[in-house]
C-alpha cells in the first residue's frame, strides 16, 4: 500500500512540477523539487518490490527494514527537497542527507535479506527442481 501511495503521490507532485511551478520557482529550484520526485519514486517502486520480494522466502525482517527505511528516506529526502522549494525552509537542508543515508541503508538491508534466505525456501526450491 505505502510503495502504491508514494508512486501515486509521486505523479502528482511531478506533475505539480511540470505544469505549476514551471513558471513560479528558478529553475535551480526545480531541479531540486524533481530530484524529490524521482527519488520519491524510485523508492516507490523499492517499496513495491519488497512487497514481492516477502513471497520469495527472503528474511522478513530484513525486508520489513528495508521497506521502513525506504518509506523514512522518501519522508526525509524527497520531503525536505519538496520543503526546501515550496516552502523556502532552508532549516530543512540538512534533513536531507539523513534520507539519502535511509534509502542507502534500506537497500543494504534488501541485500543482506536476500543473502539471508529462510532455510526452508531454499529447500521448497530443491524439492521442486527434483
């Protein structure tokens, strides 16, 4: 639900870029509002995977990180951005690094549940190859 809602959220907010501050922000500032969006849905997508990924017998609790450090680094990053240029806080400038080093750290989580298959996956896998 939360991969759905952030890539929905993610169109819109592009969109909002696109078409209503075009005109209304420098394009320095536009920049920055769509590497909110993208990262936003890149992330959406992440999130979307996860959700897959939990099928597959990889460890739930490492994708459950993944997924909660992806959704606080779509909330810190893309969300200081979107604040940084609707908003002019430029308090929030150092919020961003903090939901960069989130979504670095979700993927790693992604890695080490795929490194950290459940044991009885790997043996659904061996018995149906058989």
């Amino acid at each position: 639900m939360a991969g759905a809602l952030f890539a929905l959220t993610g169109v819109m907010a592009g969109a909002f870029g696109a078409h209503g501050l075009r005109h209304v922000v420098s394009p320095r500032s536009l920049e920055v509002f769509q590497t909110g969006v993208t990262y936003q849905m890149y992330h959406a997508l992440a999130l979307l995977a996860v959700a897959t990924l939990s099928g597959l017998g990889l460890a739930r609790r490492w994708l459950t990180a993944a997924a909660g450090f992806f959704v606080a680094g779509i909330l810190l990053f893309s969300g200081s951005l979107y604040g940084l240029v609707l908003l002019e806080l430029k308090a929030l400038g150092p919020v961003t690094p903090i939901g960069g080093l989130c979504f670095m750290i979700g993927w790693i989580c992604l890695v080490i549940a795929a490194v950290k298959r459940h044991p009885e996956s790997e043996h659904r896998a061996d018995s149906t190859e058989r």
